[in-house]
C-alpha cells in the first residue's frame, strides 16, 4: 500500500476528510521553503502538495504565479524541490508528498530519470497541470515504473464522454478542480462540489480531493462534508506573502493551517 492510499484508508477509518495543503518548493526562501515542508505534518496537514518552481504557471492566480517568482528568484528549482523532499524524508517517512506542477522542467529532466529520482526520495505521487490524458503516456509509464501515483484532474467542464480518458491514467486520488479558471480566484457553490463529487465517486473508486478557490476554515469543512478531502493552496501562499517583512512566517502559516485541520476534523461529528 502506497502512503497516499494508506493516508486515505487512515482519514475513512477515522471517519473524517483530508486537509492537502499547498506551498510552493523554495518561496520565500530555500531555508524558510523547507521549515515550513517540515512543519506542514504537525500542523495538521494530511497530505502535501509542493509545487515546482516554474516560470510560467498558466493556471495559477497572482498568487501562486509570485510564489514561483520568489522561488526562482531564491535559487530554487526543480533539482532543490527533491532534494527538499529527500530532507523531509530525513524525519517523516509517513505523510504523503505529492509534487505539483508543469511538465516542462520534467520534460526537460526527462521523464524517467525525474519519475526514478523523485521516487527515489520519497515523492508519492504527481499533479501535472498542463498535461493531458492523450499525451500523458510517456511520463504515467515511467511514473507508474517508479512506483509514483498519477493524479487525475477533473473539472466542471469534465463530463461523461471526458471523464473516462481522466480516469484511464489516473492512480492515488481525483483532484476536483471546483472552478474553471485559476487559483484563488473564484469559490464553487457547495452543492454544485457536492453534485460533481458524487459524480466522480460513482465513475472511480479512488478518493476524491477538492481544491480551488477553498480560503477559509469554514470553506473546507464544507469541502470536507461531501469530499474525501479539501485543498488549500492559494490562502495559504497568500499568508506567507502577507508576512515576508515582519518574520512571522512560520507561525503565521502553520496557524492557518491548525485552523484549517481543526476545521476539517469537525467534519466527522
């Protein structure tokens, strides 16, 4: 059993809906980027989604786009985000990290070196944003070789004639992206998540994850009421940029995020 199936096969024995939560590898700092990966897990984070530093993060909002930003500025890319996850693997072998991002700082590795490499130092799964299913076959080979879950993305725009292509490579988890656009933009009405959950449920047994636009405490409990778990990314990029002059980085993020966690564990009574 990989950790992502053995995190979820956890969270259902609980009775209660994942927390995933974003950063993005190396913002603000190469340092800071790695004590807040480190510090993620006892802050309540569940499951971790690193991105990878990339110049152009197309479906990214203004605030992840500046994160990358920042992260390139300080040196980092996609050679430091696995090493970034080699050293959190230093201290915790259970939470699962899931790397997140664009293809063309892998394409440029190449596929199976990347897919050996990241596996190598304890990635467990990949989000690739701007890679779809008819041309994802050369890197879900190697991934799958590696032993790495592939994790479909499904949108309000995926139906029924769409959906098994999503599927067909598709291991871990389903990323439900509740709205079109980017990040941190817009929020989706609860039932509608609700009505595309079941939906994507009725067409896969894997666990199904629910990200965009999900700000506050309250958003993700309700996420966490009809999905196997909540995605936060943008909010919490959005904390980190909010205190990069007073020093209170750390605790400020892991703050929202205690919040966040609690928010979601409510979710089971």
């Amino acid at each position: 059993m990989s950790r992502i199936q053995a995190r979820f096969a956890a969270l259902k024995e609980s009775g209660r809906a994942g927390l995933v939560t974003f950063i993005t590898a190396g913002d603000p700092d190469l340092a800071t980027g790695q004590a807040l990966l480190d510090g993620l897990p006892a802050a309540g984070a569940d499951i971790i989604e690193l991105g990878m530093p990339f110049s152009d993060p197309m479906a990214d909002g203004p605030a992840i786009q500046a994160a990358s930003l920042r992260a390139l500025k300080a040196g980092a890319g996609l050679a430091s985000t696995l090493d970034m996850v080699r050293r959190f693997r230093e201290k915790d072998q259970d939470t699962p990290i899931v790397l997140m991002g664009y293809y063309n700082p892998i394409y440029v590795m190449g596929t199976v070196m990347f897919c050996r490499i990241a596996a190598a130092v304890g990635v467990d799964g990949l989000i690739v944003v701007d890679l779809p299913p008819e041309e994802a076959e050369e890197l879900t080979d190697s991934a799958r070789a590696a032993g790495l879950d592939f994790i479909g993305l499904a949108t309000p725009t995926t139906d029924a004639d769409r959906l098994p292509a999503v599927l067909k490579t598709a291991s871990g988890f389903l990323y439900y992206v509740s709205v079109a656009g980017v990040t941190g933009t817009a929020s989706a009405e609860q039932d509608s998540i609700a009505i595309a959950v079941g939906r994507l449920r009725a067409a896969s047994p894997l666990p199904v994850a629910v990200g965009f636009g999900i700000r506050t405490p309250e958003q993700a409990a309700a996420v966490g009421k009809v999905a196997d778990a909540a995605v936060v990314g943008s909010a919490i990029v959005q904390c980190l940029a909010a205190t990069l002059d007073d020093g209170r980085t750390l605790d400020a993020v892991f703050d929202l995020v205690r919040d966040l966690a609690a928010a979601v564990r409510k979710t089971d009574a």
